[in-house]
C-alpha cells in the first residue's frame, strides 16, 4: 500500500514540477517580450505583464511541493545537527504537522480568495483574477501530497531523515565514529 501511494506521489511531483517549469518558461517568454514591445517596437504590449506575473505565481505554488518533498523547505540543518540521532524522527514529525498545519491554512484561505476575486478580472484581459489565486490551494494540495509520503517513507525507512543532499551529521553521529575530515563533504 506505501509503496502504490510513493508510486503515485512521486508522478504527481513530477507533473507538478513539469507544470512549475511550463510557468517558468510562459514567464520568461511572456517578460522577454513584454521588454522587446516596450523597448524596441516603442509600442507596450498591454496583457504580457499580467500573465507573466500570473504565470511566476503557478511556477512557485506548484513547484513547492518538490521542495517540500525534498525536505528543503522544511529543514532548519542547524536543527538537525543539534537534535540527538534517536530523536530525529520525532523532529521530523514535528516539522511535517507545522508544514501540514500551514499548507492547511493556505488551502482554506487560497480557497477564500480565489471566491472572491472570481468577479475580477485581470488588467489588459478578460480573464478571471481567479486563475491566478487558484495557485494557492492547487500548489498547496499537491505540496501535502508531498510532506505526507515524504514522512511516510523516513518512518517506514524507506529515506533518510533529514533534507535530501544534506551535510547534516546528527551531533550523537558526529562525537563517536570517523574523524572529523571524514565527515566533511568536499565539493
């Protein structure tokens, strides 16, 4: 059963970060000709501002949930390094309710604002303002996905503990064991 719900997690990262860096790149493109309008054919595009800024907005929600799911949004290192090597799970535990307890509000109140502005529509479109703030609970449902089997997998051992790449070794670690040159991670 964890291992058909990792499964479908990590294609669900996967279609986000697909997603965050087809945002990225409609931004990119969207601001680069926003400046060639504006600067060379003296003649400002009027939407191309908008929707570059709509489009950084899903860039960022949706590629939270790698980040989340790498540990890197959650992770204080010094934290860990401080933390005993027994009681790292329990850290992890601890950091993934707080997570869960914000994408939780963001969800609630994303879904609040996205209501609201629904009657809006964006300047230099005719589009609805609710596309934009819809990244909010959309980024944040795909993020929880994330934080979820992220825990899911340390506790079952599946994964380490502790942010993905790290060069973290817990303080219990560091005082017994290899030598401290050992240790180091060297670029």
């Amino acid at each position: 059963m964890l291992a058909v719900f990792l499964r479908f997690e990590r294609q669900l990262t996967r279609l986000a970060m697909l997603l965050a860096v087809a945002m990225l790149a409609i931004s990119v493109t969207l601001s680069f000709y926003q400046v060639l309008t504006r600067f060379v054919f003296n003649a400002p595009s009027t939407w191309t501002e908008v929707a570059s800024r709509a489009a950084m907005i899903w860039c960022v929600f949706l590629a939270a949930a790698a980040t989340f799911r790498g540990g890197y949004m959650m992770a204080v290192e010094v934290v860990y390094k401080l933390v005993p090597a027994r009681f790292l799970r329990l850290l992890e535990v601890a950091i993934v309710v707080c997570c869960l307890l914000v994408l939780v509000v963001l969800i609630h109140y994303g879904i609040q604002m996205t209501m609201r502005v629904s009657n809006q529509t964006m300047s230099g479109m005719n589009i609805s303002m609710a596309w934009a703030y819809a990244a909010i609970p959309t980024g944040s449902s795909f993020a929880i996905v994330a934080v979820v089997a992220r825990l899911l997998a340390q506790l079952a051992g599946r994964e380490k503990v502790g942010p993905e790449n790290s060069e973290i070794v817990p303080e219990a670690e560091a005082s017994q064991g290899a030598p401290r040159s050992e240790r180091e991670v060297q670029p």
